[in-house]
C-alpha cells in the first residue's frame, strides 16, 4: 500500500498479524498527519479571506436608488 505525505512517499506492507508500527509510532504519525490537515486548511481558509471581496470595495450598482 503507497503512503504519500506532503514530501513523504513509502511503500508500506504488512503479514497478516504483524502490526509494522509500534503504538508509539502509530500515534506520532497520526498527530504529524492531523498537524498537516490543519495546516492545509488554516492556509485555504486564510487564502479566501484574502482574496474575498468585501461590500466596502464593491461600487455601488445604482439599482435600487
């Protein structure tokens, strides 16, 4: 099974029964995982606060007036 992470890409296989990552592992690979996630999304989230259009900068459209 590939598992691909930001720059990080290994193949990953298993036997049936073995776990190939101590629980200590498992779970520092799972936090560094949902670090990125929220990281990915705090910079969209930033990205369309900057690039969204407020009524302030909207000239006015005359209908309605």
């Amino acid at each position: 099974m590939p598992v691909h992470i930001n720059e990080l890409t290994s193949e990953v296989a298993i036997g049936a029964g073995e776990l190939p990552l101590s629980p200590q592992q498992l779970e520092k690979l799972i936090n560094l995982v949902l670090r990125r996630i929220a990281e990915k999304d705090r910079q969209a989230r930033l990205t369309k606060e900057a690039t969204k259009l407020g009524q302030s900068v909207i000239p006015p459209s005359g209908i309605g007036s």
